[in-house]
C-alpha cells in the first residue's frame, strides 16, 4: 500500500496554486488561466466567463487537484449542465488528465470512476445533475455537504438550473468555501447573469485574444483556439467602423482589432481569402456568436432578444443628459400617457409609468394588492400629472382597479376636490385578441403587440428617454421572441418571472402606455397631442 505523504509538504502551496500546478501537476498555465486560479485563492465565488475553446476547464482542473492536495480533509465537488457527458469527457477528463501527470503527488488517493479519495472525509467527486425528477431532488443533491475546506466546480454554469446554485448556497454556513463556475456568455439572463450583473462574484475573463495561439500565430496549445479560427470569425461577423458612425463608450457590440492582428488573414471553405485586418481597427458585431467564442462578452442584442441593450442605454443616456440640462421636470406643454400595473401577490410591486411623449418619468412604486387602495392612490398620481389617460392592468385582481379610479375621480368632482380633471382610465387586459400586425406576422396576443410598440419606440425614436435604473434595463432586455405559425409571440410573464426572480413590473407598466388609444371627444387620437421631446 502507497505512503502516505505528509500534509505540510503540500500545505505550502495554499497560497500558491500557480506553483501547486506548474511543479507538482507540471502544467503551464496562460495569463488568464493563472488568474482563475488566484481568483478561487481569493475570492469566495468566482465566474469565468470565457470564449470558447481556451482552456477554462484546464485551469479548472488544476484549481480542483490544488485544492484537494492543499487543505487537509477537504472535499471538492465538480458538475456541469446536462447531459452527463459534459462532466464525464470535459471536466473530469481534465481531472484524469492532470492525476496521470501528479506523480506521487496523490499517491495516497484512490481514483474511481467520477471519484479521487484520499481518506473517507477527504476527497473529490463528480455529481451529475439530474434530468429528471423534481426541483426539490436536484437541490438535495447539493446540499448538506460540509468540511474545513470546501469547493464546487460547475461547468456550463449558464444553463444549470438554479436549484442547483441554491443546494451550493446551502453549504456556505461556515469554513473555507469556495465556488468556482465556468460559462460562456450566451445570453443576458439566468442566475450566472445575475451574479456578474450584481457583483456577487469576481469576474475572470478568458477571451481568445489572451490565448497563446492567438496572439503567437501558431499551434502551441494543440486542440485550442487558432488565430486562423478566430480571423475568420471577425472577418465574417463582424464589420469595420463606417466613416462618421460614432460609438458608444459601454456599447458591447463593439471591439478593437488587436495589434497583433494587423494584416491577418484566413482562408474560407471555398479557398477564398478574408481582407486583411487592420490592428487597432473598430468594429461592430454582426453576428452575435462572435461576442460569446471570441471576445468571451454578453451579446449586445440575441438574434431573438426583444429589446437590444444597446437601445436601453442609449436612452437612458439621454434621459441624464436632459436631466443636466433641465433638471426632472417634465417637459413642458406635454401631457402624460399612464401606464398603471397591478400587483398580482405579495411580493409584487404596483408601478405607476409616467410617458410625456418620449420622455418617461421616474417611476413610482408602491407594494399592497388591496384594490381600492392601488386605485385611489394611481387616481391621485394621474390626476395630479394631468394625464391624457390611464392604461390600467386589468389582468385579475387589476379588473377592479380602473373601475376604482373612475370612482375616485367622480367624488373629488363631486366634492369639488379635482372638479377641472376629466380622467379616463382604460381597462386593458393583455391576453385579449391583437388590433394590429406588422411584417414580421400577426400578433399572438395584445401583450405581445404593446411589448413590441415599446421595441420599435426605442429602437427608431432618437429623443426617446428612459430614467437609469438597472431594474428596468434588466426587464427591458429580458423578453425574446419568436414567430411560430405565423404568430409573433414574446416571452410569456411567468417564464421572465422566473429568469429575473421577480415580477417585471416597471416593464409591464412602460408597455401599458403603449396601449390602443381610444378616440377622444374631438376625434383625434392621444397619439396626436404626445409629440417627441429633445434632450437639449
């Protein structure tokens, strides 16, 4: 039977796993991969989020067996997203890879299948996430797991479902404890999403321009990137800078040509070759894939993302920059169009959406589901803001509100508190049939058709205006879309509840102004006395 190796030999590694693996695991390791490493050494959650193809299940790999070596009676646990493949051939292949080359590092460990044991309390395992059975399982499965030292490793953290993150969290009661998940940035939603937009997590990120292959032009980490690959993609999705076109600073669709790219060129499948590249260069993605494999980024815009984030930021950029020169009065001679929703639980907000022509206002929001309460109070905001009329959630416990305002408006006349305010509150309820189509087909639902009018304002009205507020670009840029049988249909409520773990309510009351208007008394409609607001 093996020695078994005294701790403290490896015990002077814990606060150098760059060391651990370069002469105990004889890896080399690139800049960013190094900092992986650093990062679990420092931080208690760290998310890589990487192009693909440069090496995070690498340095995964070796931050895994550091770990396990470095701190007595630790326990590490590695998943990925299903299927079972995932953690069997990526991650744990690289496992088995970096044991093969350990030497005696890990003599005194058994290695079985998904398993490297040490002593009974000392080891490291795989856990496959089930397919099926219920959320409640899959939580279980990674809960209840506690040590001196503890680390979790998942891979394709994008697409693992939360309750898997919420078993992890579970674990963090006490000790060392360390997590580590490894994605690439494919769309702007989900937990891992969460975590970066939060700053819940450090951040590392392993882009293919870092990678030796790239920046050297040859082969050196065989099965890894290559600058031919990576030519080639910014060749095909992506396009130079048009003379005069202006950028924006936090505009993700843009990126600059590494010098070291300058004059590069890859050949197609049909032999042709790409222009060369021009080191320094601006460009603009055209493909969204090449923000996710290459430059390791969220995309700006999904091929089917509703709303681009670019759009969002662009108007709220302008909505402070009018702010600096006018303060947050709205503008004047400009009547506002309502949008009232209505909480539907508990945890819900009412959010009241002020839109005077493309300037919105701040919105407001209050909690409580009792009707007549919601009703009095959007009654009092609209009449005081002098609104055209109130778009009104009347999706259940909503039916009753626009009802109430109408109420409340009647007695203030009565009582000759509001007695020049002739409101108008409009029931709207969102699954009911469409009043119009456009070229991309006809509308599955009025939802569908007012959370559209909100796409098409910002994405072709160069005043429109929205106040900053990172709840709202979120609800904004979560809904996709998609055309089946015809029908344009977007992202229902209750899977956008389930990605932003709460209700959207600012972007459903910013879409309720959006709703048909009905005629007023002269004939004209609302939309004729809303008119476009400069920012200067």
């Amino acid at each position: 039977m093996p020695t078994r190796k005294p701790s403290a030999q490896y015990a002077t590694y814990r606060r150098d796993p760059v060391g651990f693996i370069d002469r105990v695991l004889g890896c080399t390791l690139t800049g960013p991969q190094k900092a992986v490493c650093e990062s679990v050494r420092d931080y208690q959650v760290t998310v890589v989020q990487s192009a693909n193809a440069v090496g995070k299940t690498h340095a995964a790999s070796g931050t895994a067996l550091w770990f396990l070596r470095t701190f007595e009676r630790s326990k590490v646990i590695a998943t990925a997203a299903p299927p079972l493949e995932n953690l069997e051939r990526l991650l744990w292949g690289e496992v088995e890879a970096r044991l093969a080359g350990a030497g005696d590092a890990f003599a005194d460990a058994t290695a079985g299948y998904l398993n490297v044991e040490i002593l009974p309390e000392w080891w490291m395992a795989g856990r496959a996430i089930p397919m099926s059975g219920t959320s409640a399982q899959r939580e279980a499965k990674f809960s209840g797991i506690h040590a001196p030292a503890l680390l979790f490793i998942v891979d394709e953290g994008d697409a693992v479902p939360e309750e898997v993150y919420r078993g992890i969290e579970s674990c963090m009661s006490g000790g060392l404890f360390r997590l580590l998940i490894l994605f690439n940035p494919r769309e702007s939603k989900g937990e891992v999403y969460r975590m970066v937009q939060s700053k819940t997590a450090h951040v590392v990120t392993l882009d293919a321009f870092s990678h030796p292959n790239v920046i050297s032009g040859r082969n050196l980490v065989p099965g890894a990137v290559t600058r031919e690959v990576t030519v080639l993609r910014i060749a095909d999705w992506s396009r130079p800078q048009a003379a005069g076109e202006s950028i924006r600073d936090d505009d993700p669709d843009w990126f600059r040509v590494p010098a070291f790219l300058d004059g590069a060129r890859a050949t197609r499948k049909d032999g042709s070759l790409t222009e060369p590249l021009t080191g320094g260069e601006m460009r603009k993605v055209t493909n969204p894939a090449l923000s996710y494999m290459t430059l390791a980024r969220f995309p700006g815009q999904a091929s089917n993302q509703l709303i681009s984030r670019v759009w969002v930021r662009s108007a709220m950029a302008r909505w402070v920059a009018r702010r600096e020169l006018h303060g947050d009065a709205p503008p004047e001679g400009v009547r506002p169009v309502h949008g009232q929703d209505v909480a539907e639980m508990g945890a819900d907000l009412n959010a009241a959406c002020l839109r005077y022509g493309s300037w919105v206002a701040p919105f407001e929001t209050w909690n409580g589901v009792d009707v007549l309460v919601t009703g009095d109070r959007a009654a009092r905001l609209a009449a005081t803001r002098l609104a055209v009329a109130s778009f009104v959630d009347a999706t259940g416990i909503g039916a009753g509100v626009a009802p109430q305002m109408d109420r409340r408006w009647a007695a203030d006349r009565a009582d000759l508190v509001m007695d020049a305010y002739e409101g108008q509150a409009v029931a709207v309820k969102v699954a009911s049939s469409p009043t119009e189509a456009v070229d991309e087909g006809e509308f599955g639902t009025l939802r569908d058709q007012i959370l559209w009018r909100v796409r098409e304002w910002l994405r072709t009205d160069p005043a429109a205006m929205l106040p900053p507020d990172p709840d709202l670009e979120d609800e904004l840029c979560a809904p996709q879309y998609e055309v089946r049988r015809g029908k344009l249909k977007v992202t229902d409520k209750e899977t956008l509840r389930s990605w932003l773990k709460r209700s959207p309510d600012l972007l459903d009351a910013l879409a309720l102004t959006f709703a048909p208007e009905p005629a007023a008394e002269d004939g004209t409609a609302m939309a004729e006395a809303m008119v476009a607001v400069s920012p200067f």
